[in-house]
C-alpha cells in the first residue's frame, strides 16, 4: 500500500529562517512526486513535481529535491507569505494520488 | 479565469438529508476527482472520472455517488448524510492521470452534518 508521511506537523519559523520540510514515502513503482501549497480555505495550488531520485526543482525561495525514499522542500530566507500548509503527494503504478497530512509553515515577521 | 469552480462553498445538512455538489471546470481536462480532506489526514480520493460518461471508485467511495453526464461537469451526491461525512471536498481536474503538472484544485465546499 502507498503511503506517504510529512514532518514535522507544524513549523514556525522567523523572517529569513532557512528550513526544510521532509516527505517520507513508499510506493509500488514511482511515477511522480508532487509539492502543493495551500493557503486557508483555498484549494492546493501545484508547485512541483518530481520524477526520479536525485532530481530538484525551484521556484523562488523554495527548493524541492528527491531520493529515492524521501523529498525535500527547502526554505530559503522565508517571507510571511511563505506561510501555508505544504502537501506532498505521490502517484505510483496503481496512478491514483496518495497524499501526505501537511506540513503547517508559519512565518513570523 | 479558466480553472474549477465548486457549489457551493458552505453547507450544513442534517443527518439523513441528501444533498448534491458541483463541480465545474473550463479546461477541457479529461479527468476530474473528488476529494475529501480531514485535520491531521491527506487528501483522500472518493471517486473519479477518465472522461465524460465514465466513473471510478476511489478510496473512500462508501456513502457517495458521482456522475459525470457533461465533460466539465462532475457531481458528487450524498444519499443521506452522514455525521461522518462532515469534511471539506475538493474537486480536481487534469489533462491526464499522471499530469507533469499536477492537478487543478477548486476552492473547496464545507460541509456540516448534524
């Protein structure tokens, strides 16, 4: 069964704190990663997506990187509106997502 | 903006009630989903569609019915609601399954069951 487990739970960090939120997963046969960002009372709003171990994407202060049993998202110098909760997903052989619980970042000014 | 829009956004049923939610999306996206999304659990997958016509069970498919009559619409009924079936459900659509760029998410309905 594919699974996937997010931590920390929730991580508050200061201004131009640099971080890194960790993915754990297993799944049958990889066929993507994926990074969403959601924002309260929005729907999640697709970042990356990653397909093999060693790859890395980036978009601003953000980072994703993957291994071949765990993904990155690295912060870097967050702003408050970095502030969301992050999902991360995968899509093995049986091609249905399975997502993770989130990871709540808050960014304090 | 092109994307996919959810009606309604709030709902309080009581148990027993049915109700039915729907989902819109202008992208010409093949497939769409219905998710629901619990504190402290992922998204979960109810149903799904491949296309007009077609429907899927999900993970969690027990206590809903979907249709798909129209190509962007997709609609996700509660026969009679459940306490249980409080959560908030997203709808989703992409271009294929296994999409390079994810799926496009709508806002979300918040439903209440008392």
């Amino acid at each position: 069964e594919d699974q996937v487990t997010q931590s920390p739970e929730a991580l508050r960090l200061q201004e131009g704190e640099s971080s890194s939120l960790n993915c754990s997963y297993t799944v049958s046969g990889l066929r993507g990663l994926f990074w969403y960002r959601q924002d309260p009372g929005k729907g999640p709003e697709f970042l990356f997506t990653l397909y093999s171990a060693g790859e890395e994407k980036e978009k601003e202060r953000l980072k994703a990187t993957l291994t071949k049993k765990e993904s990155f998202l690295h912060i870097t110098a967050p702003k408050p509106e970095d502030s969301a909760t992050y999902l991360c997903a995968v899509q093995g052989n049986g091609q249905n997502f399975v997502f993770g619980p989130g990871t709540r970042l808050s960014v304090l000014p | 903006n092109a994307g996919v829009t959810q009606t309604p956004k709030f709902r309080v049923l009581k148990t027993g009630q049915s109700m039915t939610l729907l989902c819109a999306q202008d992208m010409n996206h093949e497939y769409m989903y219905w998710y629901r999304q619990d504190p402290g659990m992922g998204l979960r997958l109810i149903h799904y569609s491949v296309g007009e016509g077609t429907t899927a069970k999900g993970e969690v498919p027990d206590g809903y019915n979907v249709s798909r009559l129209k190509k962007q619409n997709f609609l996700l009924g509660l026969e009679s609601a459940a306490p249980s079936q409080t959560s908030v459900y997203f709808c989703a659509s992409s271009y294929r399954q296994d999409s390079n760029y994810g799926y496009t998410f709508g806002s979300g309905t918040r439903l209440t069951v008392v």
